[in-house]
C-alpha cells in the first residue's frame, strides 16, 4: 500500500511541473538507477543522476516551444520563430 501512496504522490508532482522541470526528475531518476546499476556504488549513482538530469532538461526544454525553431541569420545571429 505504502508504495502505491508514494507512486501516486511523485506522479501528482510530476503533473504539476513544466517539461524541463518533469525532463530533469526523470533523467536524473533514471540516470542514478543506471549508474548505481553499472558501477553498483553510490559514487556511480550520483554521477549517473547529474548527467542524466543535464540530458534530461536539455531535453524537456526542448518540448516546451513546440512549433518554433531556432534559425541563424547570415550575420551569425540565432533567432527564434515558427517553424516553416
């Protein structure tokens, strides 16, 4: 029962939070059970966490502006716009 509550409750957090905010807990969740997995030692799971979390925001902050992409002008400038 006490684990059903507790998945219930990070899933209703999870909800709750932007897509870089939800890509960050799930890569660092998943990043720190694969390192301590790999390297069975709990330097290896917190390494595992920082750099799943680092893909994980680079990847949620992508899924934020959907329809928009990032074009660079002939001077070198990035801009943003909708996509074409």
């Amino acid at each position: 029962m006490k684990k059903i509550l507790t998945a219930a409750a990070l899933i209703g957090m999870l909800a709750s939070c932007t897509a870089t905010e939800r890509g960050t807990a799930i890569g660092a969740g998943t990043g720190a059970v694969i390192g301590g997995a790999v390297t069975n030692s709990w330097g290896g799971a917190a390494v595992g966490a920082v750099g799943g979390g680092l893909v994980g925001a680079a990847i949620g902050q992508s899924q934020e502006r959907r329809g928009y992409c990032i074009y660079r002008d002939r001077y070198g400038r990035n801009y943003e716009a909708r996509c074409r």
